[in-house]
C-alpha cells in the first residue's frame, strides 16, 4: 500500500511537472507570436521614418538653397534684384499693397529735403 501510495505521489508529481512544462512551452510561444508581431510593426515604421527622413532632408537641402531663399525674398519681402521689374495690378478687394515703390520727387531741392528729414 506504501507502494502505491509513493507511485500516486510520483505520478501526480509527473503530471503536474508536465502540465508545467505545456504552460510554459504555450506562453513562450505566444510570447514570440507577439515578439514577432511587433518586430514587423517596428520595421514597417522604422521604414516610413526612414523615407520621411528623406523627404524632410529634400526639404531643408531646398529650403537653405539660395534659389528658394531669393524667392522668399521676392515674395514675402518684396525685394528684387536690379534688374527686376515690378508689375502692380490694381487690388478688387481694397487690400493694401505691400511691394515697395521708388518714391522720388523733384519738386524740392535735396537741401531742403535732408533739412525736413532732420527737423521733422
């Protein structure tokens, strides 16, 4: 009977060291599923990363070009090189004209005109 009882003991030992053995082997393979799953995640945006890494180099290779500087100055800050030519056209809506304009008049002489810039 001591027998037995010893081979129960065994055999439930067996057994629960094999249920062990199947859990941990079912988790260690969900654990790589997953692993699996995130390395193909992790890749794809490492690749989107990479090609707007890219196009924002494009961008600022474009933006620190003097051809881009040149025409930002033209068109934001109105200035021009001496051989441009401006072009105003009349505004429908009334909006005021910020393109620079060469203002000179000739109707004083430039002694007065440097007096009225100084005493003014």
């Amino acid at each position: 009977m001591v027998r037995s009882i010893k081979n129960i003991i065994i055999m439930a030992i067996a057994i629960g060291f094999s249920i062990q053995a199947v859990v941990n082997i079912l988790t260690q393979f969900k654990t790589l599923v997953e692993a699996k799953r995130l390395n193909t995640e992790y890749r794809t945006k490492i690749e989107q990363l990479k090609e707007e890494n890219i196009r924002l180099e494009a961008r600022i290779d474009y933006a620190t070009s003097s051809a881009y500087i040149q025409q930002q100055a033209r068109d934001l800050l109105g200035l021009g090189n001496r051989n441009d030519y401006w072009l105003i056209m009349p505004n429908e809506a009334g909006e005021v004209d910020l393109v620079p304009r060469e203002n000179i008049s000739n109707d004083k002489p430039p002694w007065k005109q440097w007096w009225e810039l100084f005493t003014r």
